[in-house]
DNA sequence: GGCGGCATGTAAGTTGTTACATGATTAA
DNA sequence: TTAATCATGTAACAACTTACATGCCGCC
C-alpha cells in the first residue's frame, strides 16, 4: 500500500501563509491575489474547503475573532498555524519541486497562425505585452517598499529572490513581444 | 442565453495539428510531448473523448486506415480536418488569448524557505536549472533542423517565433538560477 | 518468452473555476 | 439608498491526471 502524497498545493500554500501571521480566507485570497499572482492563484472554492481540512487534521488552528480593535461585531474567522503544521510545511520544502505547469495559449495560436493574417498575431502580441509591462512595472515598486521594511521581514531576501525571477522572465516575454512585434509588421 | 464558449484548448490544439496533416490519437500526443512539451501539455485521457466529440459534431473525419505501406493489419484510426473544423479553428484564433496558467511550486517553495536550510532551496534551484537546460539545448537543436526543410514548412516563420520564446525565457531562467545559486553559495 | 513500443480507450479520482447565496458594513 | 467591499461558504460543473484494460507487433 503506497501512500499518495498531496499534490494539492493549497495546502502548503495556506500553511506557508499562516506561518507568517494568523489570516482568515478572505485575507489569504488577497494576499495571493496582491503578492503571488504573476506565479500563483488560488479561489474561495479551493481555499475555503482546504482550511476546514487542515483544521480538522490539526494542522492550524481556528480563533473566532470579535475585532476588539475597531468595534465592528462581525466575526472574523482567524486561523493560526500549530506545531503538527509547522512540521508539514517544512517536510513539503524538502520535497522535490514538481515539474511547473505552463501553458501559454499565445503561443498555440502563433504555431498555427499562418491561418491567419499576420495582423491578428500583432494584436494578440501586443496585448500580451501591454499586460506583461504592467507586471513588470510592479516588480520594480514592490522592491523598493521592500527595501523601506527590511527590519520587519524575515524573509525579505527570499521575497527579493521571487521577484527577481518575475523581474527577468518578465523582461525576456517583453524583448520578446518588441522582437515579434517588429518582425511582424515589416510582413 | 449566453452562448458558452468552450475554454477547453484542447478541442483547438487538435484542430490546429489536423490542418497540418492527418492524424491519429497517438500521433497528436506523441507530437505534442516532442514539439509543445515546453509550452504545453495533454494526456490520452482528454484527445481520445475529444477525438470523438468532434467527429460527432462535424468538424473532424475519421479514416480507418488498413495501412497498405507496411503491410500491418493493424488499422489506424487516422483524423482529418473538414471545412466546418478549418472555419472554428479560425474563428478561434481570431479570439483574444486568454491570460496564461503559470504555476511555479519553485517560488513558492522560495517564498517560504526561510523555514529550512537554505541548502534545500539550493538543491530545488539547481535541479531546476538542470532541468531547464535540457530544454535550452533543444531549442538550437530544433532551430538548425528547421533551415534544413525550410520548403517542406510552410509555417516554418511561427515556429520559428515559438522556439524564439523559449529561448528567451529558458534563458531567463538559467540565468535566474545562476545568480541564485552564486547568491545561496555565499551564505 | 518477455519486454517495449504502438494503439485505443475508459473509469475513477482530483483539482480547479464559476456562479450563486447570504448578510454585514461602509462610503457616495 | 444603492453600490462596493468585506466575509464565508457551497453546488455544479469543467478540466485534467492517473491507472488500468486490451491486444498487436517486432525484437532480443
């Protein structure tokens, strides 16, 4: 009997943001939303469900909040993560990182658009490289918060590292789009 | 009532290999695992049901074919694209792409690794980097194979343009992982 | 005789998205 | 008062993977 190991990444995921700090699923899903969707997302329909796993299991814990802070009476649920969590979290680090997944439609429709007139491959081009140039705008402004805020970070050189990735490979996909872009319009 | 339109590529990437040439189920997962492997995926269990949704709905033919060539009873069920297939595969690549599914379990991982050894994360870059290598080597490979039958392609300028995208972002990445471990080394 | 590759397919399970329901609070 | 945002959740669906079943062929 071989045991199947989670390939649901949420779990690791929730985990490895809740041992930051306790957050509730609303604030994991911004978080996610803000800092890791140029290599990340997730949906209230995995998120939620996952928490009510991992709290049944032990792995975080759940405090019904008041929010004495601003004397709202609506109750938020905050989750912490436990010990028997800590230790999934750092197991899951040392396991081998899986192939990712990638799968860009942009170049699916380049490989067969010789269908096509050339013009519709420019627009296409050109909005991938609009939404791209707005990422690759953020890279350079989350770095410079980052710089303001070292002290407070534990992990502000690793957060510096992913960014670092986004930095180049969103810089590649835009040399890229400049390249094709001007390819395409001497056609 | 909206019309839903159908975000399942796979329907598309079939279309798009049949316009090129007759094939059969195996053949489009043994080329898209030689050709697309670096920017896409499919696996038995979505071309076959895919396959046969499509020869229903007209836009793909079946041929079964007794193989005269080398005399193997075996029979090949080999796909051809019809006119009303050629006309949906236009129509959608006409359509806006949609934004890409890029999920990096290596950046994550990164993100959380200030909670283990930073050897770990060494070892989980530096398979990625070997990994990823592989692939850069190809690019070239493919590239100088392609000049030789530049006649018998006649989108030899597209695939061109997607081994240009590779080689960009691949290159990116070893680069990426060169700084990374020059940086995890120094610790 | 057995193994690997060719070839087609399905069933079960997992993962992930979308749309909706609910209701409170806040800001225009 | 109406819209937006906060906040939690679920149900239905869609997409995708994995493992298996079947059987042929060729080769060592």
């Amino acid at each position: 009997m071989i045991l199947k190991k989670s390939k649901n990444k949420t779990r690791y995921l929730i985990l490895g943001l809740l041992n930051e700090q306790p957050l509730s699923g609303y604030e994991i899903k911004k978080l996610v939303d803000m800092r890791f969707s140029f290599f990340w997302s997730e949906s209230f329909g995995q998120i939620y469900p996952q928490l009510r796993k991992l709290e049944l299991e032990g792995a975080i814990s759940k405090r019904n909040i008041v929010d004495m802070e601003n004397t709202s009476k609506r109750d938020v649920k905050k989750y912490c993560i436990t010990d028997k969590g800590i230790d999934e979290l750092k197991e899951w680090l040392k396991e081998p990182v899986e192939k990712e997944v990638v799968r860009y439609e942009l170049l699916l429709k380049l490989y067969f658009s010789n269908n096509v007139s050339s013009e519709v491959m420019l627009q296409h081009i050109m909005e991938f490289q609009v939404a791209h140039r707005k990422q690759l705008g953020l890279f350079k402004k989350y770095q410079e918060e980052l710089q303001k805020s070292i002290d407070t970070h534990e992990n502000y050189k690793e957060v510096l590292m992913v960014l670092s990735f986004g930095q180049k490979v969103w810089n590649a996909y835009d040399e890229w789009c400049e390249e094709m872009i001007h390819t395409l319009n001497k056609k």
